[in-house]
C-alpha cells in the first residue's frame, strides 16, 4: 500500500482549516447572537438625566411594559426625589397564550380574571420599585383593540370587545369607570392626565413597535401632547411650564431583543431596522442593585414570565434604550419592516419601500408593493392631520382606499371618518413583482395642518394581512419639534 506524504505546509494548511471550522461554529453556532454583530461591552449613547424637578410619566400599553422597558427610570426618579407616574392603557385580558398555557379556554370569565391578575401583579412590581397604588393610572382599554380603535373610531361609535364582551371600561380600579371604547374617549382620557400632572419627561412606546397595542399607545400619546401644546395649555407651553421630553422604546421589534434570554452582564443594544436610520438613541444605565431589583419587579409578572420567560428576562440588561422623539423624514426612505415580518401569508404582498414627498400642491406617496397587488386586495393610505388651531379629534381622519379589480383597474376611493369624499378610477400599469404606486394626495385636504400621522395597510377581505409602522411627518416649522 502506498504511503501518503504530506509536507510541512499541507500539514499546517490542515491545522489553519480545522482551527478555522471551529471558529466559524463557535461564531455563527454556538455564540450568542451579539456577538455576531460586535460584543456589546459597553454603550455609545448619552444617559437619560433625571432631576429632582422632573415629573416623569410612564407609559405602559400592557402591565408588563412598564417593569420590562423603565424599570430603571422609576428607580432613578425614587433615588433623585422625582415625581413618577406609571399610566397603564390595557388591561392585558386579550393574552390568549397566557390563558391556554394556564389550563384556560379564551372566554370572557377568563378574559376578565386574567385582567384582575395582571393588575395585581403590576401592582407588585411597582412596588418593588417603590411606587403604590396612587402612583398607578389604569385606564382599562381592550387589550388587543386599541390601534382599531385609534383607525376606525374616532367617529364616536364604540369598539365592542369580543373576548370580554364589553364596550366600555369595566375595570372597578380604573381611572374613569364606564368609558365608552372610543378614540375621542381614549385621546381625551390621556390629555386629562397629561393636564392634570404636566409631566416633564415622558417614556412610551414607539409607533415602530410590531405590537399593534404599543404603536396605538404612541401615537395617543403624541396626539395628546400636540393638542396641549398647542391649544389648551399654550401659555404653559410658552412660557416652559409644559414641554415634555418624550422618549420612545422598543418592546417587539424584528430580530429583537437581541441576545434573546437571560443575560444580565450584557448590554441591550437598539433594533437594527431603526438604528441604521436613526442613531440618536439615549440610554439609562443601571446599577446591579437596580438591575437586581428590575428583574425582581419582571419576575412578579408571573402569568407572563411563565408564558414566555426567555422573552421577559431579556429585558434584565445593564441597560434601557429609549428614542428621543424627532418627526419621520420628509422626502426619504422611511422605516418598513422586512418580508419576514410583513408577509404573513404565502403571496400576500407587503410594503417593501415607503417615501412621502412633499409637492406644491399636494403630498406624494410613493408606496413600493412586493408581490404586486392581487385583485380583491385593498391597499388602504391613512392621513391624520394634525393642526395648532384644531383639537385632534375634529380634525380629519383620512383613508384612501385603493382596491385592483378586475384586470388592470384600479378603484380609488378616499373616505373621512368613515365618510365617501369621492371615489375614481385609475389604470394599473402591469404586475412586476414590485409594483410601484405614486399617490397625489391633494393639500386642499390638509388646509392648517402642521402634519399627519400616516400608515400603509393592506386588506384582504376583511383581514389585516399587512401593515407599515405609523409615521409622523411635519409640513411646516413648528415650534414643537420635541427633544
């Protein structure tokens, strides 16, 4: 039999390979997904700042949210002599996996007894952090239906809550009982609070959140601090009595958090779908005593960390991440989620590109559609202007609806409220795999609008198939240009 020689530098050649395997299945394998990024050893943003002059709002659209985003912050109010509140928008009854891994069939008894758990254990983990029962607003809003309700009722009829059966807040502790589930209702009841407390710092969630609950809570919130701003409280605003720095964060967002899991040695970094966009993200650094004392207050949500543990600890970091609020770019690509994200079935199409231009007579849409637009799917526009001499809720709510019928005809439709304005018919040039829409959305119908809230969702029959995170853009310069 032959013997095979091999040289010194094959030898070598080997040895580099294998060594070189090794690493690659350490990295791409076995590491922790941060590491595949960079190791996140430290953090590159400026820290949150809390006075002892500071009155502080946070905003939670579930009762979890609170303890897994701010944890730190309230902590850091309690240390500093801050005034904090802690605003709970949801009841948190719609968690169906909750229900169905505790042995329960999703009815309304359940429903409604998950509600009562949950507030208990918000009101735990509070505690821990050093807050009571008065320093906690509950407002008792469906869990689940609150982004319905900001889209499709604001023309005072009521959202009926098909889990619990109500169409109106129920909740004994709630901030006002009997409430009926109604967006005017909803934007008012945070304008009242806001009034009431003239908080200078508030932390809510971010209209990017892929949670539908979270995105509709920002977007209350920013409503509610532009109508006070400029209209109720605009002496206050003048004279610096009332202007808020608002600060977003993240709780669901693509391939996040990141790692997923318990690691409280690490830092959390930003979601990379909005860091490449935007880098102006602040933190909050925690101490280990407050780190401890957060994972406690998570860890008294036991209904969800029993559900879903690797989810809830991941937030037990060295750090909180918070995106000081700015308008969406006017005239540049703005924040969309990925295929994976969006396309939630086979070939429904999703926005894969979204821009708003700014024309002299009216604003442009220019929507990029991945898979086309099948017949029978609606691709609806939202337009919420917002104005400084007009409370939000007068102002209009804007839908263009845009459906592909039969071939290639387009029905184009535009609603207020609810209400036909006029409707049209438009050719659809071909069925590229990405079709590209160019919407003209006339200026007469943002007559003393300072901007517009704005979202892309797509409709099949009566179902949500696929939506776009909500923006807010700015068409003139206003004073309110946040912090």
């Amino acid at each position: 039999m032959a013997k095979i020689r091999l040289s010194k530098g094959k030898v070598r050649g080997i040895i580099y390979g294998i060594v070189g395997y090794i690493i690659f299945i350490l990295i791409f394998v076995y590491l922790p997904k941060p590491f595949r990024c960079g190791p996140y050893t430290n953090t590159p943003f400026p820290q949150v700042k809390i006075e002892k002059t500071d009155r502080v709002l946070v905003v939670s659209p579930h009762p979890d949210d609170a303890a897994l985003s701010s944890a730190g912050i309230i902590q850091k109010c309690i240390k500093n002599g801050a005034q904090v509140k802690v605003l709970y928008v949801t009841c948190g009854s719609h968690n169906t996996d909750t229900m169905v891994k505790k042995n329960f069939v999703p009815n309304p008894v359940s429903a409604i007894a998950l509600a009562r758990t949950r507030d208990r254990e918000a009101v735990k983990a509070m505690s821990i952090l050093g807050l009571n029962r008065n320093d906690l607003i509950f407002f008792g809003f469906p869990d689940f239906g609150t982004l319905k309700i900001w889209t499709d009722y604001f023309n005072g009829a009521s959202y009926f809550d098909g889990l619990t059966l109500h169409n109106s807040v129920f909740c004994k502790y709630a901030y006002k009982k009997g409430v009926p589930f109604t967006a005017k209702e909803e934007l008012a009841l945070f304008e009242d609070v806001l009034e009431q407390y003239k908080p200078t710092k508030i932390f809510y969630s971010t209209t990017y959140d892929l949670n539908s609950d979270h995105r509709a809570t920002g977007l209350f919130v920013e409503a509610a601090v532009w109508d006070l701003e400029h209209r109720k409280l605009k002496e206050d605003y003048e004279n610096g009595t009332f202007r808020p720095e608002l600060y977003a964060y993240f709780m669901h967002a693509e391939g996040w958090p990141v790692p997923i899991g318990y690691h409280p040695s690490m830092y959390l970094p930003p979601p990379a779908y909005i860091y490449h966009i935007s880098k102006n993200f602040v933190c909050d650094l925690l101490t280990k005593p407050e780190e401890t004392k957060k994972e406690q207050a998570i860890r008294a949500h036991k209904s969800q960390v029993d559900t879903k543990p690797d989810f809830m600890l991941s937030f037990v970091r060295k750090d909180e991440i918070f995106l000081p609020f700015s308008f969406d770019p006017i005239g540049k690509m703005l924040p969309v989620w990925s295929k994976e994200v969006s396309q939630k079935f086979g070939i429904t199409p999703f926005v894969s590109g979204a821009e708003i231009e700014d024309r002299e007579k009216y604003v442009n849409f220019h929507i990029t559609l991945y898979e086309g637009l099948p017949v029978l799917t609606k691709l609806n526009v939202f337009v919420f202007p917002f104005g400084s001499g007009t409370p939000f809720s007068d102002m209009p709510k804007y839908r263009l609806v845009i459906t592909h019928l039969v071939g290639h005809t387009l029905s184009v439709k535009l609603y207020d409220d609810g209400k036909y304005i006029y409707a049209k018919r438009a050719l659809l040039s071909g069925r590229e795999k990405n079709l590209t829409l160019d919407v003209e959305f006339s200026k007469k119908y943002l007559d003393d609008a300072d901007g517009f809230f704005s979202s892309v969702m797509l409709e099949t029959g009566l179902v949500r198939t696929s939506e776009t995170p909500w923006w807010c853009i700015n068409l003139k310069s206003a004073p309110w240009q946040g912090k």
